[in-house]
C-alpha cells in the first residue's frame, strides 16, 4: 500500500506538472486512494505487478453500484490514465484497461438546463443593486462573461488582465480543459461590462496592496478569484434574485442554446465554446433550434385550428 501512495503521489506531480486543474488533480487523487484502499483489503495479498484484467473489472463492477453511468465512465477514465503511469514506470507490462470500454455515454441523453430570459433579467437586477462601486461592477462583469462567452468556471477564474484584448475585443481561453487556446469576441455590451470594471479592480488592488495580481477577476482581499468564489457569488445573485438555485455551468448551457436559437451554426458555437467534438454542441439543438420552431408554425394543424375556432365561433 505504502508502495502504491508513492506512486500515485510522482503521478498526481506529472499531472500537474501537464498542467491540468487543481479540481482534477484531487478527483484523480481520490479515486485512486479509494482503489489503493480495495486492493489492500483482498485476500489473499495482490502485489501489484499481479493486478490484472480481471481483478480491474471486479473493481469496476463493485464500485459501479448504484452509480450513474458518468461515474462509472469517470472510474474507468482515472484508473486508464494512471494504468499508462505504471507501464511507462515498467510495473506493468501492460495496460489492461486501455482495452476495456466504459458505458456507452450519450451526451443527448440529458437536456442541459438554461436560464430563462425572465430569471436572467433578475440575476442582472440583482447585480447592480449590490452595496459598493467594486461588488456591483464585479459581480456585473462576471455575469457578462458567463452568459456572453459560455466560459467554464476554471476558464473564467484563470483569465489574467492580459487576456483581454479591449482593442479587438477579443479574450484569449487557456486550453487546460482542452488542450487548445481559443480566442473569443465579446459583445459590446459584454466589452463595456469588462471595461467599466477595470478601473475599480484597479482600486482594489491598490487598497490591498496587491498591484502585482494579474488575474482579471479579483476578490475583496485583491487575490484571484477562486472557482468557489465564483460559485458563492452566483449562489448570492441568485437568492437576491429569487430564482432558486442556480450553479455557474447553466449560464454555459444559456449562452449556447441561446446563440443557435438566435441563428448561428452549430459549428460557430462548437467553436466559440470550444467543444472538441460537435456531438456536446449538438444536444443543445434540443431545447434551442429555430429551424423545427419554424417548421412547427407552418404545420396545416394551424389552419385547421384557425377555421374550427372561426365556425364554433360563427355558431356562437
């Protein structure tokens, strides 16, 4: 077991080292010392060079019950990954789960959940009327960056101030989600949110003394916004504004079912969001897509409606 912490401790530091996020660095963390603990506990003693195929998928099989498919897919993506870690180290010889599939995920099979147009106005409402010139702006300039360019929230809280281009109204995205840097245009409305920000995040640092921050988002110490910040402030909004609860990811889910129900290709979305496949931008054609709303309003169902409702009319 003592054997496998370290092990697992030189592959969590080659992950970050790759840099991905923190939050996915700790979920590897934990799903492997749950298998370290697995492991230790059969009898008789399994050494690690005699992990095998189906010791794996006895793993997989008890630790897939009464869990939904992604979790299962998530298990078998994290114990894969580290699989690699171990043959490039010369513990295996071989990596049995690169050849062992996950359940068929299909990412139309759930409806994302936006925000209506009506709770979006409130949100905003709610902003401007928070106490003080830096909370009003900031939590103004975090929605405009939410709803405007779909960002994800470790996108959003890892946004430097020299992301953004004011002049071409362009923000630059880090590609630690996936692997690509993007860049994408903001709106005039969005560009005029960031820019009446900057001066009071300006403010800001200077009353903390942390001129030197280079992030965009700022809290009220100076420092960075964290991804839990972030989350906190969407939570706040949201009770002031009385919508219930919302979380940070449905603003995503808003800003690109709002976009192709306003016309645009879904290859124009897939890339202002920068999905890697055009299967995640797709599902969002089932709750936004102009095109079936215009074949449904020229259904001959209308006409006869109209002409029934004319004669019982008449009759009246």
């Amino acid at each position: 077991m003592r054997r496998w912490d370290g092990l697992v401790d030189r592959y969590l530091h080659e992950c970050e080292a790759r840099g991905l996020a923190a939050t996915t660095t700790a979920t590897r963390s934990r799903e492997l010392a749950r298998f370290g603990v697995w492991l230790k506990g059969r009898r008789p003693k399994v050494a690690l060079e005699g992990v095998d195929a189906d010791l794996l998928v006895r793993y997989v099989s008890a630790r897939s019950a009464f869990h939904a498919r992604q979790t299962v897919a998530g298990v078998v993506s994290e114990l894969r990954c580290m699989g690699e870690f171990l043959v490039r180290e010369g513990i295996w010889r071989a990596n049995p789960l690169r050849w062992m599939k996950g359940p068929k995920m299909d990412p139309r099979r759930r409806i994302p959940r936006r925000i209506g147009r009506t709770d979006l106005q409130a949100i905003w409402a709610a902003a401007g009327r928070q106490h003080g010139d830096f909370p009003r702006y900031q939590c103004v300039c975090l929605l405009a960056l939410l709803y405007a360019t779909g960002l994800r929230r470790g996108e959003l809280v890892r946004l430097d101030v020299d992301d953004w281009d004011r002049d071409s109204g362009l923000l630059k995205i880090d590609g630690h989600k996936t692997g690509r840097e993007r860049q994408v245009p903001v709106s005039p409305a969005a560009w005029r949110c960031i820019e009446a920000y900057l001066p009071h995040r300006h403010n800001r640092l200077e009353r903390s003394g942390t001129v030197g921050e280079r992030a965009l988002l700022i809290g009220r110490d100076g420092l960075r916004l964290t991804c839990s910040g972030v989350s906190r402030l969407i939570r706040r909004l949201a009770d002031g504004a009385g919508v219930g609860r919302l979380t940070v990811h449905q603003f995503r889910h808003s800003c690109a079912s709002d976009l192709l129900e306003q016309g645009i290709g879904v290859a124009h979305v897939q890339k202002f969001l920068g999905h890697a496949a055009i299967e995640t931008t797709v599902r969002y054609l089932q709750i936004a897509d102009p095109e079936r709303t215009a074949a449904i309003a020229k259904h001959p169902i209308n006409e006869l409606l109209d002409a029934g409702v004319a004669a019982a009319s008449g009759v009246l």
